[in-house]
C-alpha cells in the first residue's frame, strides 16, 4: 500500500468553492448533475437515469436540469445515523444530507455517495471489513490500516469515500479521502464537500 497523498487546490472551476451551506450545495449540485449528463451524453448508463423527456431534450440537443440526488433527509433521520456512528457530523455534511440523502451518480469510481442511515464505519461494513483484514495482512500497512478502521465509509464501489472524525480541520470539517484498494492508492482532501468539488472540477476539464 502506498502512503497518502494530499491533494492540492483543483484547477480553476466554474463553482471556485466547495459548497459549505446547503443553499450552496443545492445549486452545486443541480450544477453537477447537468456536467454529469454532458460528458456522459454518448454512454449508455444515462438510459437508466435519465427520464424519457430528458433522453429526447438531450437528442434534440436541448439543454436538461437533471437531479441526481435523493429527497432531503430530515432532522430526525440525521440524529439517528449521528446516534447510530456515535458522531456528529460536520456542517458541510450535514448541509450535504438537508439537500440530497445520498447521490446516485459520481464522476469516478465510486457508485454515489450513500443516504446517511447508510454512512457506516468501514470497519463493519461487509466490504470494508474484507478489505482492511486483506491490508491488515501485509506488513508495512499499519499505519493506513489503522485510518481505514477508524474512518467513515461514506461511497462505496470500486472505491471508497471516507472521512476521518478524528482528524478534524480548522474549519472543523473532517479530513476526507479517496481510497484505491485494486492499487492500495489512498489520497486526501480537506473535507468531504472539497473531495465531491474535486471531482466536478476534473470533469469541467473533460467538456
């Protein structure tokens, strides 16, 4: 397994911020389903996201607003999942999670990021707890073994999102990072609506 790697600032993007609010987070990600659509116009997959009348606007060339998020979650359901971790979550995921619990389409190798009755410790999670007592089982891995178990899973599919609560920032965000297990890759951000920003820019360099 490789160390971690901390990202730097992404290219110039259209949205230059990481959304924080969820006023923010609502325009950002109306913003990031429309990008999502246009690089991925020629793929398949978007037969089964995208409505009928949206399939023949983009035909036609027409210009669509797709929501790729889910229903709002609640307060009730944010106090369960925070009781349920033993945690509270930070304000930009918190926000995040008023906006849309959970999102279905990502630019990456992620599936979407999960509704927050979902986010689980990666140590309990079936695949996450497979894949750290693989790690777990090679000398040299201690240290990133030991940030896997103790971070939150928060997306899962050929790689995961996590964020750590126990590393905090001055923004009292908690680190967030992509993880690689096919490579062993495992990169940082500065929190989790910088490491969703990331991927918006890099798909702004692919229009």
């Amino acid at each position: 397994m490789s160390g971690v790697t901390e990202t730097t600032e992404p290219a110039e993007s259209e949205l230059t911020c990481a959304p924080t609010t969820p006023e923010e987070w609502r325009v950002f990600l109306e913003r990031y389903g429309e990008l999502y659509v246009n690089v991925r116009a020629d793929e398949d997959k978007l037969f089964k996201i995208l409505e009928d009348d949206d399939l023949e606007a983009l035909a036609r060339g027409e210009e669509i607003h797709p929501w790729l998020g889910l229903a709002p979650a609640g307060g009730e359901a944010l106090a369960m999942a925070e009781e349920r971790l033993g945690v509270r979550f930070p304000a930009g995921l918190r926000a995040f999670f008023l906006v849309s619990d959970g999102w279905t389409h990502i630019n990456g190798w992620v599936d979407g990021v999960h509704a927050c009755d979902r986010a689980v410790w990666m140590r309990d999670s079936e695949a996450g707890g497979r894949v750290i007592e693989i790690f777990a089982s090679v000398p040299g891995n201690e240290e990133a073994v030991e940030l896997l178990r103790r971070s939150i899973e928060i997306a899962r599919g050929e790689d995961f999102w996590l964020l750590d609560p126990t590393d905090v920032g001055p923004d009292a965000e908690w680190a967030a990072y992509t993880f690689t297990p096919k490579y062993g890759d495992i990169t940082k951000f500065a929190g989790f609506s910088a490491l969703f920003h990331y991927g918006y820019a890099k798909m702004e360099e692919m229009e």
